[in-house]
C-alpha cells in the first residue's frame, strides 16, 4: 500500500541550547533540515527551540514522544554540567539510563584515535576517558546514529507507542547534518516522494485572508493531496501589500487544484499579479 500525505508521519525538529536562545549562535539547522527533507521530497512540520532548562527539555521531549511523529533533537548530548538531553530523554521516556556497549566501542576507538594522532599513550583507566565515556551512556532501548566525523554516536529512541522516533544528533551541523541525512536515508526511504514537490501560487491584490478563508478551506476538501498557502504582505518591494495565494504538493496534485483555485478567485473582486512556481 503505498503512502499518502494523510498516511505519512509528520516531521518535527527541536533545536537545545541557551547560547541559541541568547543569540550567541545563530542557528543554522532549521534551514539545513528543511532542505535535506525537501530533497527527498519531504517537509518539516514544525520546529521548537528550548534553552537548556531539564524540565523544559523533559516536557519537549516527552510530547515528542508521545506524537507518533519523527522528531531531530539537536544539541545537548555532551558530557558538560550543561547538557542534559540524554538523561531528559530517559525521564521522557520512564526509563533507565546505560552505557550502550557499541557506542562505547566507538568513543573507545575515537579515544585511541586522538592518543594516537597526538603521540601519546592511550590510557582508559584515566579519570578523563572514564569521563568521555558518558557520551555513550543513553536511554534503555536506545539505537545508536553513527557519526561519521568523529565517531561519538548519536542515538535514536521510540515512543512508548511503537510509532514514530525521535533522532539524537549533536548541536554541531558538520556531525549533525550528517547523521540526520544517515537517519532519512536508513528508515524513511519508503517515505520519499517519488516525483518532485511544487508549488504554485499567484499574487491576489485587494483582498483580505479572511475573504480567501472558504475558498482555502473548500481547495483542501475536494484536492486531499495538497496543501492550500496564504502568505500576506503589507511592505514587499515590488508588489506593496498583497496576498501570495497557492497550493502544493505533487505535481499532478497541484495541476488539478491550481486552475480550480484561479476559478475561485475569478468570482471575487480581486486583481491577480504574476504567477509564481517553486
């Protein structure tokens, strides 16, 4: 039975961190994910960004969980005092936390790899190496995300449900864009859209949203394979205040619902501007 966009899991990112809720960092994954879901013709859903407050964190990912959605959690998986995703992941989840024996394996083998390059003797017995070791330490039942920059793992975990996944990657986008591309490409193929998403809109001067409402709405009832946009501007460049009006979706999808659309504008008493197809 193949997939439709009603069937398919919504996809959701949260991005941790208070050095991105003080504007230390700019954040740079929203967009990055969004393409790479966009390039196997998929879409984000939604986004949070949480500072690095446990009970906020527990209480994000525990809707997270309890969704049924595929969720990418970035940052907070360190060993600093200041990173608690992995023990918040456990409390969301009701479980223990535990050393996972191959992500120890590869912090071991990441361990030797820097004593090596270094010119020094590797020594796991030393309190630091004792310490790394807590990168690896993740939730009861949790499968590991292969980092293919430096070796420390991710992880992934499931809801109580069964359904759905929310996917541990670190707060830095060389490791992090990486593993969240392994994760799509691993699980998610039978998700991929086989032709491209588009989008089609026009520019509907003269008119107010809430006029354009029951067209919207009347677009998504009769073309279940699209998705209706409505995108004000009060100070745009070159159009001055308007409405971008579309739909998207699979190319044949759109070709059924844009000229019924048009239709419907046609019996308001609106001046239309250029059309426009992403």
């Amino acid at each position: 039975m193949t997939d439709t966009p009603q069937t398919r899991p919504k996809f959701g990112l949260i991005i941790i961190g208070d050095e991105i809720m003080s504007g230390k960092r700019t954040d740079k994954h929203l967009p990055k994910v969004i393409e790479l879901l966009a390039e196997r013709g998929l879409q984000l859903d939604y986004a949070e960004y949480v500072g690095d407050s446990p009970e906020r964190i527990t209480a994000t990912l525990k809707r997270a969980f309890d969704s049924g959605d595929v969720v990418f959690s970035t940052g907070g998986i360190g060993a600093t005092p200041d990173d608690h995703t992995r023990q918040c992941a456990a409390k969301a989840l009701g479980v223990d936390l535990a050393l996972h024996p191959q992500a120890e394996t590869l912090i071991r083998e990441r361990m030797q790899d820097t004593a090596r390059d270094s010119g020094t003797a590797y020594e796991p017995a030393h309190p630091d190496n004792i310490h790394r070791l807590n990168m690896g330490v993740f939730p009861h039942g949790a499968r590991i995300i292969v980092n293919p920059y430096n070796k420390i793992p991710g992880f992934t975990c499931v809801g109580k449900t069964g359904q759905g996944a929310v996917h541990f990657v670190p707060g830095f986008p060389v490791m992090a864009w990486p593993m969240v591309a392994s994760v799509l490409d691993l699980y998610y193929v039978h998700l991929f859209q086989k032709s491209a998403f588009v989008e089609k809109s026009v520019i509907v001067f003269g008119s107010m949203e809430a006029m354009l409402t029951p067209l919207m709405l009347e677009l998504e009832k009769n073309h279940a394979g699209i998705k209706v946009f409505s995108l004000p501007s009060v100070d745009h460049p070159t159009y001055g205040r308007h409405i971008e009006l579309g739909v998207k979706g699979s190319p044949e999808d759109v070709e059924r619902a844009y000229p019924a659309m048009l239709a419907g504008l046609h019996k308001f008493d609106t001046k239309l501007g250029p059309e426009l197809v992403r």
